[in-house]
C-alpha cells in the first residue's frame, strides 16, 4: 500500500469512527471580527494597515490622531498574537535617564557599525534621534517599564551597544508593547479587521484600488478600498520554517503583496541568524545562556570555540559564533543529521541553584523540547534564523512611503535600511516604534492630499479571480500532487543547507532550480480541505506560496552579492567589499521572473571601516 | 494520631451534624482532636475583600495557637483548609509579611507568634494518607452503592497552595468512597462550583448551578453525593429544592458530608450521624 | 509510544468527536500533535496557534477538561497526569466555536473595553517627558502585565459559564486592577467602578481562572483586590459589599459567623424577609435558631485589636 493511500484510508477510518453530534444552537455565531460597514462595503478606509503587531498598532494610533480618519487595522490571526510579543530584551533609544553621557550619535554609530555598514546613515540619524521620544511616549501610554531608583524608566545595555539605552519590562520587552498598543487601540476605538488573511494589493492600472482579503471565518473574499495601505506583516524567518525563532505567522505576506506591485524587496539575502536556537525545534536559547557561562562542545567534546575565537569564545558575536557552530556540523562534527543537527551547549558545570535561579526559562524550554535536564546534561542547540533584515524597501524613511503611491510600510516587513546587514539586540522594537508612528502620519497625510483613485469593480474582480482559485485549488485531488507541507519540507531543505547560515555560488544556483522545482509542484499542490470556514489549510497553502517567493529573493539576492557581510557569509567570498557591494540589493519580481538592481548605501559621517568588537 | 482541629463557623452553626458525626467517627477510628481554642473564623473567603492584611493576621493567630500546642491542625471545610494554608503559604514564603503580621499579633497582645511549625490538612487528605484507621472497621454497609465523589473548589485550588494531588485530575474522593466499600462514579460536575461564596452576588446562577450538580449526579446513577466540604453540602443540600426548581428537575440526591460516609460505613447508624437534619433527600438514603 | 486524541471537531454546522493516533516524541506538545495530525494525517483538522513559545497567547484549548496552553504542554506529561493513553481536546470553555479548535475572541474585546482597559496619567505627566514611578510602585502591578490574552483562565470559569451578561472574563478583571494599581494612573477609582458595575461581586471565588493561567498569574486574587479596593475608594454599597462586610464585622465583634444575622446585614430587613420560607425550613430540622444568642469569643478584644492593627498598618502602605 502507497503512503498516500495508507493516509487517506486512515482519515477516512477515522471520519467513520468519529461520533457524529448534531450541531447545536449553542455553536452558532455572528461574527464582529469584521466591521459592520466592511461587510456592507460602504467604507473607504484613509489608512488600512495590515499586520497587528508593534508597527501595525503604533501606525493605527499616529494616523487615527485625527478622529476624522478612517483606519483600520487587519490581521490573520486576532491583535496580540504577533512576532512583536516574542522580543525579550528591549527597546533603544537615547533617553539620558539611566546613562547621561549617551548620545544620538552613539547609538547611531553602534547600529551603523552593527550592521556592517550597510544602514542607510541619515535613515539611522533619523531613527537615533527619534527612538528615544518614541519610548517617552510609550510611558504616557502606560508601557509597564521596569524603573530605577529616580522613578524614571531604566535602561540596560544590550550587546553591540556601548551605553546601556534599552528600556524594557522584565525579558518581555515586546509582550509589554503589544498589550499597551492594544490598550490603547481598544481605547482609541481603531476599527480591526481580524482573521482576516490579506491576498493580494488590489491596484485599478497604477491607482491603488485597495486590498483583497480572504475572510477566515466565512471564506468570504473581500476587497477593502482604501486611500492608503501600510504594510506592516512582520519578517520572513519561516523561509526556514523548523530552524527559526519565528512564529508561525512570520510569511512574509506583505513583502510578497508589495512586490507584486512593484515595490522592490531590498536586501532579501539579510537574514540574521541567531547561535542558539535549540536543535529539535529552533526555539531560541536566550542569549544570557553564553553570558552565563554556558559552554559549546562539539561531537568529540570539544570546547571549538576556543578555535574560532580564541580571546571571547562563547562570547564572540551572534554572528561569529552562529558561523563557527554551522562550520563543526558541515565539518562531521556536530551531533545528528539533518536539519536537527546540533552541537552541545553545556551548562553543567554552573551551580544548579543559579541555573535555576538566573536561566529558568533557558532550563524550561530545553527540559519541555528536549527532554533534557540542562542542570545534568549539555542540550543540543544549532543556529536559528531570527530576524529579517531586508524587505519591502521604503523609498522615504521621513514618511514611510514606498515608491508605489499610496503604499506604505513598517516594521520588520520593510527595509528603510536601518539595521544595515546585522541587527543589533533592541533595535527591532524601536524601529517599529519610531517608523510605525512615522509611516501612520506619512500615511494620514497622504490620504488627507488625496481622493480615492481606485475603483471598486478592480477590487470585485480580484475577489472572483481568488474565489475561483479557492474552489480550484481546494478540490485538487491528493493522488499524483504532493501536499503543501510536503513541499515546504523540501523548500525548507534548499533554503537551510544551501543558502543558510553559509552559502557559496554553485549552492546558490542549486537552490534557485531547486525552488523552481517547488514552485511547479506548488502549482499543482494538494491542500485537502474545501471548507468556507476558518480554512487554515488554505491558509497555509497561501503562506507557503508566499515563502517560496520569499526565498527565490533570498537567493537571487546572496547569488549577486559576491562578498560575506552581516548575516551573509560567502564561503566563495568571505571577505567584506566595499568597493563593490557598499550597496543595497533591490529585488524585482514581474510575470518574466526576478530581476536585481542596486541602489547605493547613503553615507553621511560614520565612514565604514572593519568591524571589529 | 493527634491533631488541633479547626471546626470553622459552620460547624458550630448550621452544619453541627458535621460537627457530631465527626467526633463520633474520630472517635471510632481512634484518631484524637482537640479543638483550638478560641479560634475566630477563617474570613469564608470574603474578609480579605474588605482587608486583606486583617484577615491574614485573623489566620495566622489561629494557626498560632495550634502552633502553641505543637499539633498539626486538622480542618474539615474546603474555605476553612484554603484560607488557613493560603495564610500558611504566604507566611512562610515571605519573611517581611511574616515579620509584619507577628507585629500585629503581638501589638494586639496575643501571647504567641506565628512560627510556621504546624502543617495544615483536611479530614479527606488524613483519611487518604492513612486507610489502616479505618479499612478494618469498614461494614459493608455500602456494598453495591453508587455514591458520586464531589470535591467543590477549594480542596483543589489553587494548586500551589492546595497540592495534596492533581488539582486538574484528583482522585482521592474516589480512592476513598472505594475503600469504604462503595463504588466511586465519575459525573461530569465532580470538580464544579456549586456557588456558595456568590449566594448574594448571583443568586439566580448559584441555584441553577446547585441543581445542575445534582442532577449530574442522578445522570450517572449515584444515589448519593458525598462532599469533603460543609459549604458545599449547605449548598446543595438545604438549597436543594431552589436547585431543582431551577433546573426543572424533581431528583432529590441526598447531600453527605465527609465524616457521615465514613460514619456509616463503619456501622453507624442515619441518626448517629445526624442524617435527620438534612433538608434533601430524607426519603432517599437507602442505608444506616 | 502511541497516544489516541480525541478531538472535538465543529465544521460548517457538523460536531463531532474524532479520533487520531500520534507516535509521542520527546518534546512533542498537544500543539505538536495537532500539527503533525494536520500535515500528515487530516488537512482538515483546524486550530490557532502563531509563537509556540507561550508568549503570544493564540493556542490555548482545553485537554480533558482543562484549559491548557497547547504549545506548552507536553503530551507525554498529560498522559502521565491522567494515566492515559487517550486524551480529550476541546476548544476552550466558555467562548463560541468558530471552527474545530478555533475559538471567537471579538465578544471578549468587547468585554475587556468595559473595565476602560487604559492608562489615564496624571496630570503632571507628558509624552514628551514620560511618567514617574518608584520601583516598589512598579512591583506593585508588575505580575498583573504579564497576562497573554490566552483566555485560559476564564475557560472553567464557574460564572461565566452560567451567564457571562452580568459578568467579565477573569482576564478583565486582571487588566482592571493592572490599571488601577498602576500610580501612573489619576482614575483608579473610575476603573474600580467600572469592575463593579461589571459584575465584580458575582465572582464564585471557585479559584479555576487561578489554577488555569499559564503564566502564573492569580486573577481571582485580583478580583479579591478590586473588591478591597472599592471598599478603599467608599464603593462599597452592594449586597455583595455588604455581605462581605457582614462576614468581616462578625469576626471583629464576635469571632465568628451570625448566621442567622448574615443575610439581614448583606441585604436589609426587607429583601431578607422574603426568605423566610428558607428560614422556616431551616429551623424545621433544627439547623437554624433565631432565639439563640451567638456567642462571643472569649478573646474578643485582642481579635479586635488584631483586626485594628491590621488595619492600620494596611492604611499606613496607602
């Protein structure tokens, strides 16, 4: 018996098997998870903003200061389930509270340095000066800061920073944030279109019309006009799916809607990946395991990085020590196969009692995960992707708007370029903040200069096209098609061993027919599920359509770049080039494929030089 | 085996049958108890509403004087085994707050302070960990009698504070009614509220809920319900008719208390253990 | 190892309870499971889920009854809890089924607005400038941000289940004292209110929103707190104030309960006439008398004091 039909007989045995129940009353709903006038189709929305998390919430507040603006924010999933929540450490920004002697130059020059030289330097000027105001304002909105002895909000350092300026609330910098913004959206009455998985941008020839939805809890399709849209749908991780810290949600579906119309994906092949992200599932190990002591051993039990890094060992960079971790394991010295190959990190010759008392959640996860007792045992741990740095490029960081008009964007989804090649620790949060609340301004602005251009038949002819690909789609037959998580499997195969965390030219080229390959069995995918209600399969099958567009940037973007800097590491080409590549990779996609074009690094007073800590 | 037993109000008051069988059977089983004297009441789970500061202080010099006798303290109401071991808990797990209610005790001029010496346990946790006090006495009285085990909440919960066993998966109710010779049944309103506490501030969902425990009892073919908590008994037992009316139901379930079961499964006899001063099902409980 | 979930399923107006068989691995969570079902055995098979590291709060459901975060618990562990092979997931309690496992979280928006879920700052503050708060003020709230919106808590939530109209969601009630403990706050009072006129005192103190938060934190001693706090700001004239007072007062006047006095405290004379058929029937079996004396506590005096100094040390912290 083949595996498929085994499969099937099985779900259909256990259809059979199942009690069917009558529905009762008790199940029937009526959802609000979509404004009234959103359903009745008499709203054209000033500002619609995709994405809940930090950017999406905090742009909502800055267009809606303005009560006779119309904004809304939609989200896949319901408003505080986003990547935002899962940042521990803190937000930046130049307070002088904790630490006088701070500077907006300094922490300009720290992030520029951080990301090797490939931030735009008047766009990291304008973050610096603005990130602190930015955190002020979030102690107005109630933000449960941690406080010093003054009563002010106090401040840690986080690594690459050379003065303590991350304001924070315990290790759940980005919980804190998403709960506040939410607050205050309840609290604003900011309209949310929730559960609601945007499909496309909807464009009447090169007005924008609006953006096209699939309603999850009725499959519904709708389109939603709006004068402007802001992009802020979160990072791409999940091109590497099993080896990431990112949620499920992080698909990069907005990044793919603004290529689609043109707005260029700058710098895809910046992806930052982080040491220690355990083995079995790339859930993150907190950096603070390698401050306290924790130590890395390969399959021989051997402390390597003391081969790589001889004066800071585990101490080195994320950066260094994720590339020395990845050499042990291409080198047959890591312990396992696959993509769950890792190598130990060994805590046990720290005192139990510290373990406990300091790594509690460290000890947590590998004990839950693992199955493994970190206080007795080393756990097996192996780089994990961790944040995008590249993304729909926005062409002006004084507004947010990208080069399609009307088209905005935010937060890790978008690459203004601040955080260059590298990202360093409590960056991420304070640009969400800071050009949040500049591109919900930039878009209110806009949309108060300008009529609605689009037209609602575009927006009703992208919705028949979409249902008519749902009813095709859904009722493709397994036989012969393999599945979509079949194929992400094997997408994620390419994206992880040939333009991971190392990546040389012939790889690139590999990976890129190799996509291709899955890109023809996307096409013909079987997703098995026809249901109108809360299709997550469906769902998934348009999040992995997406991926593998993601990744196909990715590779096209490390193929160009022939040099290693930040989070790209060309074994072909390890060294940094400023002559050639002090530049940004802007990626095309139109009907006839990708297309690369460049676009130089803007430098105002931080001229590079070798990064070194 | 000696204990200070803490009675709690009811037991002085509306529950005294409670009272009664409890010292008959103790009795019975050998197990010796001596009340603590003057003992205030444990706030029913309201006083720390009002203050919460005062009503730690009132439990902490209760547990004192137990403390003093150098027992561990007995107590056979879920709120009462709560508030004392909540009390207990965060007494002990916070050397300032302990330092700050002993100041209290002693600026009110009670003689002891709290120290933290006496562990705290209910009547059903006891009889659990030491069947050898009763398993030669047992009868047979209760050969064949479906009884459903009903726990109420706070024997159970919170878990940090009441973690005798798997607050979400308990089994020592059932354990018990089986090795007192009856067979345990599983109904689905084992673990429910049955509303006491909000008597005043939901009235109308508290009597619905008081029919629904009985009622689900009756679904799973108990002739009687067994409760380790004597609020939980008032509830079901003297609002019993309230509960059905609610409900729209006309089984009457009789409501036990803990020390009645055991009481008659040991030989005793309805009136031994006070049987007749139930409100619900006086016609209904076939034994004794 | 094998493990059998029993899952209930809700799709386009069918229910039903479907069985699959998973292969345990170590580290495999009931969202783990649900995951592999999903990719490998039944598309169909529906739930939420975005973090899988218990932060994002989008995965909680219910296994054998109890609300769990799904991303968090292991298999393996609650096979060992209810020694079992088999286990039941449902959707979480008290919220409508959208689809499967998926449940509708905009009616609980609607809930939280009630409580005014936001920070009104004193006037001397400003974006521009921030707010001032002492460490100790922060620790004063801290535990109560730290809520994920995972619903768990109000999943066995006694009273919701009955009727949510005249009742919040535990996790209301959490942001409510967040916000009214919170100094940055010139309204706490108006946030205390609003808890009230939302059914504060409806609580059943059952202690299950507390057993279920994943993260630890202790709603129903929140509720406790906002009821100690509206007798703090004088909003205390309810019959559930009262009753709590009634029960308060007899402690300090004679160390225990007056029955037979309670309900004519908590609800007056007249409203408590209207139970006298109660009474009546109580007094028939002998649990109720009216002409008996309640006792009082020998030691009355020092438990008055020891209610007085408690007190005052609680005012002398305000």
């Amino acid at each position: 018996m083949s595996n498929e039909i085994s499969r099937r007989t099985f779900i259909k045995g256990a259809a059979a098997a199942g009690v069917v129940l009558s529905a009762s009353g008790c199940f029937s709903w009526n959802g609000r998870n979509i404004p009234e006038k959103v359903r009745r189709g008499d709203v054209t929305y000033d500002v619609l903003i995709i994405g809940s998390g930090g950017a999406g919430m905090r742009a909502a507040l800055a267009a809606a200061g303005n009560k006779d603006r119309k904004v809304a924010v939609m989200t896949k999933l319901v408003p505080t389930r986003s990547a935002s929540t899962m940042a521990q450490g803190g937000m930046n920004g130049v307070t002088g509270l904790t630490d006088p002697t701070d500077s907006i130059e300094s922490h300009a020059f720290d992030t520029i340095k951080g990301g090797d030289y490939l931030c735009d330097q008047d766009a990291v000027e304008y973050f610096a000066e603005r990130a602190g105001k930015n955190i002020f304002e979030m102690d107005y909105m109630g933000y449960p800061y941690n406080r010093q002895e003054d009563g002010h909000f106090h401040s840690r350092k986080m690594g690459g920073h050379s003065h303590p300026r991350a304001a924070y609330f315990e290790d759940r910098a980005g919980h804190a944030m998403v709960h506040t913004l939410f607050e205050q959206c309840l609290d604003k009455g900011i309209d949310f279109i929730s559960e609601c998985q945007m499909l496309e941008i909807s464009m009447a020839g090169d007005k924008l019309a609006g953006v096209i939805a699939m309603d999850m809890r009725t499959g519904n399709f709708i389109g939603i006009p709006a004068k402007t849209v802001l992009i802020a749908t979160g990072g791409y991780g999940r091109a590497y799916w099993v080896r990431t810290s990112n949620p499920y949600s992080s698909t990069g579906d907005g990044i793919v809607a603004g290529m689609k119309v043109g707005i260029p994906f700058k710098d895809p092949e910046m992806v930052q990946f982080h040491p220690t992200g355990l083995s079995v599932n790339g859930v993150l190990l907190s950096e603070s395991s390698r401050s306290e002591g924790a130590i890395l051993l390969n399959k021989n039990r051997e402390r390597f990085m003391e081969k790589y890094a001889p004066e800071k060992k585990e101490l080195a960079t994320r950066d260094i020590v994720a590339r020395s971790i990845a050499t042990e394991i291409e080198e047959g010295r890591g312990v396992g196969e696959g993509l769950t190959a890792g190598v130990y990190l060994d805590f046990t010759h720290i005192p139990a009692e510290r373990i406990h008392e300091r790594l509690g959640q460290v000890y947590d996860l590998s004990k839950r995960f693992a199955g493994v007792d970190i206080t007795k045992e080393p756990v097996l741990i192996s780089p994990t992707c961790h944040y995008s740095m590249g993304g729909l490029e926005m062409a002006d960081f004084h507004t947010g708007e990208t080069r399609v008009p009307g088209i905005y964007t935010a937060g890790e989804c978008s690459c203004v370029s601040v955080h260059g090649a590298n990202r360093l620790g409590a960056n991420s949060l304070s640009e969400v903040l800071v050009f949040g609340h500049t591109a919900g301004d930039g878009a209110a602005a806009y949309a108060k200069g300008h009529p609605y251009e689009g037209s609602q038949d575009q927006l009703a002819k992208d919705c028949a096209k979409w249902k008519d690909h749902f009813d095709e789609v859904t009722t493709r037959p397994h036989e012969g098609n393999r599945t979509v998580p079949e194929i992400r499997d094997a997408m994620v195969q390419t994206m992880w061993f040939k333009a991971g965390v190392f990546r040389n030219g012939p790889q690139l080229e590999e990976a890129a027919k190799e996509l291709a390959k899955h890109e023809e069995d996307y096409k013909k995918c079987y997703v098995g599920d026809p249901s109108h209600v809360y299709n997550t399969a469906f769902e998934q099958y348009v999040e992995l359509g997406n991926l593998l567009q993601i990744s196909h940037a990715i590779v096209q973007g490390a193929i160009a770049r022939k040099e290693s800097r930040g989070g790209h590491t060309r074994r072909d080409f390890p060294k940094r080039d400023d002559a050639n590549f002090l530049k940004h990779t802007l990626i095309f996609k139109d009907e006839t494929g990708y297309r690369a074009e460049y676009k130089d690094v803007v430098i105002t007073k931080y001229p590079p030089k070798e990064r070194k800590y | 085996m000696k204990y200070a037993l803490f009675p709690g109000c009811v037991l002085e008051g509306a529950a005294a049958e409670a009272y009664t069988s409890l010292k008959k059977v103790c009795e019975a089983i050998g197990l010796e108890i001596e009340e603590i004297q003057n003992w205030t009441c444990c706030g029913a789970s309201h006083a720390q509403g009002v203050s919460d500061l005062a009503s730690l202080a009132v439990n902490a010099r209760n547990i004192s004087i137990a403390e003093n006798l150098g027992l561990p303290i007995l107590t056979v109401c879920n709120t009462c085994t709560l508030q004392l071991r909540m009390a207990k808990y965060r007494l002990d797990h916070d050397t300032a707050l302990k330092a700050r209610v002993n100041g209290i005790l002693k600026e009110a001029g009670h003689p002891y302070e709290y120290k933290g010496t006496s562990e705290i346990t209910h009547f059903l946790w006891l009889l659990d960990q030491h069947p050898e006090l009763f398993e030669g006495k047992v009868t047979g009285a209760l050969a064949g009698m479906k009884v459903a085990g009903y726990y109420g909440c706070h024997i159970l919960r919170p878990h940090e504070v009441m973690n005798y066993e798997e607050g979400e998966h308990p089994e020592s109710l059932e354990r018990l009614i089986r090795r007192l010779g009856a067979e345990p049944v599983w109904f689905d309103a084992s673990r429910k509220c049955c509303g006491f506490h909000a008597q005043f501030g939901a009235e109308h969902d508290v009597m619905t809920v008081t029919g629904q425990i009985a009622a689900s009892a009756a679904r799973a073919d108990a002739s009687l319900v067994v409760t380790p908590c004597p609020l939980c008994q008032m509830q079901l037992d003297m609002y019993g008719p309230e509960g059905r009316e609610a409900v729209h139901s006309d089984t009457e379930m009789p409501i036990l208390h803990l020390q009645q079961l055991v009481g008659l499964a040991i030989g005793m006899s309805k009136e031994d253990v006070g049987f007749n001063r139930h409100v619900t099902g006086q016609s209904k409980l076939k034994i004794g | 190892m094998q493990a059998t979930l029993n899952i209930h399923r809700f799709v386009d107006g069918k229910k039903w309870v479907q069985t699959y068989k998973v292969e345990v691995q170590t580290g495999m969570t009931i969202l783990g499971a649900l995951t592999e079902i999903k990719e490998k055995q039944d598309p169909t098979l529906s739930f939420a889920c975005s973090c899988r590291s218990s932060i994002c709060g989008a995965c909680a459901t219910r296994v054998n009854g109890n609300a769990e975060l799904s991303c968090e618990v292991l298999v393996e562990g609650l096979m060992k809890r209810y020694r079992s092979e088999e286990l039941t997931i449902e959707p979480l309690g008290n919220f409508r089924v959208i689809r499967d496992l998926v449940v509708d979280w905009d009616p609980k928006y609607a809930r939280i607005k009630k409580i005014r879920p936001v920070v009104h700052p004193k006037d001397e503050f400003s974006a521009e400038k921030g707010c001032l708060q002492s460490p100790a003020d922060f620790n004063k709230y801290k535990k109560l941000a730290g809520c994920i919106l995972c619903g768990s808590c109000v999943s066995e939530c006694n009273k919701n289940a009955l009727n949510e109209d005249d009742f919040l969601d535990p996790f209301a009630f959490v942001k409510a004292l967040k916000i009214a403990t919170d100094t940055r706050d010139k309204d706490a009072k108006d946030h205390v209110k609003a808890a009230i006129d939302a059914g504060l005192w409806a609580c059943f103190n059952c202690q299950e929103c507390t057993a279920k938060c994943p993260k630890g934190l202790d709603p129903a001693g929140a509720i406790e707190k906002l009821k100690a706090l509206s007798f703090q700001y004088k909003l205390d004239d309810n019959v559930g104030a009262r009753h709590a007072k009634a029960i308060y007062d007899d402690i300090q006047e004679s160390g225990t309960l007056d029955e037979s006095k309670l309900n004519i405290k908590s609800e007056g004379f007249l409203a408590a006439g209207l139970r006298l058929p109660m009474a009546l029937r109580l007094m028939n079996v002998g649990k109720m008398n009216p002409m008996e004396k309640h006792p009082v506590n020998p030691e009355i005096k020092t438990i008055d004091a020891v209610v007085k100094a408690a007190e005052a040390a609680e005012k002398e912290e305000v």
